[in-house]
C-alpha cells in the first residue's frame, strides 16, 4: 500500500483499461475500470468509443470545484451518454450528474445520463430527469444507442440557466472532510 495522505483506501498502481495509462488504484477506481469493462464486454462499444477523465471547473463563493466525468460514450464524433460513478445511493446522485450531460458537451445536451454506484445504475433522459431504466443490464449498448446519433441534439442550456446547472455542480460535488471544511490534501492523487 503506498503512503499518500488520501481519504481513499490506495492499493497502489493499476492500469486504465480505456488508456493503458498508469493510474491510483483505489476502491472506488476499481468501480470505474469494472464499469468501461462492462462497457466494452457487455455492451458492444469501443474503447474508443469511450472518453475518460473528462471534468468540469465551478467557482462560486469563493469554493473552487473539479467534478469528475467518469465516462462518456461518444459515438460518430457525438456525446451520446454521460456516465457517473459513486459509491452509495443512486438518487442523490441524479441531480449533479444531469447538470454534468447538461453542460458537458460543447452546444447541446448529451441525451442520456447514467449514474451508478458500480452494482446499481439508473439510467435517466437527460432533458427531463425522468428515469428510463434500471439496474446495469438497462444501459443502452452501442446499437442502440447509436440510432440516437441520428436524432438532432437537444441546445445545452445558456445563460441564467447555464449558471444553474454550474451551481449545482458545484454544490453537489464540494468535497468535504469529516472536519467540515473543504478537503485540501495537497499532493494527494485525487486532488
């Protein structure tokens, strides 16, 4: 086990299945590499079909917030769905993950939203929050998901709204520590 100051369990090194990259092995990373497996094994798509690591930068009163885009499948040079990971409940994870396929892609809304906690997934229309399906299994493979590339894209919010949705994002993602201030664990590999 390496020595970093983390709140994450750190197992050491692994490698991303999508990048071949080097990367921190934690529990929660171990959710994600499962999750593009599945994706790839189950579900029919590429790995290059499959962006990594994105994020989205917030500020608002004065607290500075990275939230992490765990998976986008794109398809045809189009977003077409916007994975988040967490550990824990599903619905308190709809909210921030619908602000994230909101603003993600440059210009319009990437159509559907999963979030999962690696065991469960909801999957949700993003331009209505309404759940379309549930558990895994219900995770559109690549052949359907595909005859979305053909509808026209939904314009991704602007303005006031815009502001919104970063808003959210930046409160649902504020990492705090059990001390109840932002975390700040410099050198950390999570940030």
């Amino acid at each position: 086990m390496a020595d970093i100051k983390s709140h994450h369990m750190i197992h050491g090194a692994l490698t991303d299945f999508v990048t071949g990259k080097k990367i921190v092995d934690t529990d929660d990373e171990r959710y994600r590499q499962k999750l593009s497996r599945f994706l790839v094994e189950a579900k029919g798509y590429s790995k290059t079909d499959l962006e990594v690591g994105g994020k989205i930068e917030t500020m608002f009163s004065g607290r500075f917030v990275v939230s992490r885009i765990d998976i986008v499948v794109a398809i045809e040079a189009r977003r077409l769905m916007l994975i988040r990971y967490g550990p824990g409940s599903l619905v308190t994870r709809e909210r921030p993950a619908l602000a994230a396929a909101r603003l993600f892609a440059p210009g319009y809304i990437i159509p559907v939203t999963v979030v999962t906690n690696g065991e469960e997934a909801e999957i949700l229309e993003t331009r209505t929050g309404k759940v379309s399906g549930l558990g895994l299994d219900g995770i559109p493979n690549r052949s359907r998901l595909l005859a979305l590339a053909e509808a026209p894209l939904v314009p991704g919010p602007e303005g006031d709204r815009r502001e919104r949705e970063l808003r959210i994002l930046n409160a649902f993602d504020l990492e705090v520590c059990c001390a109840g201030d932002p975390c700040v664990l410099p050198n950390a590999p999570e940030g």
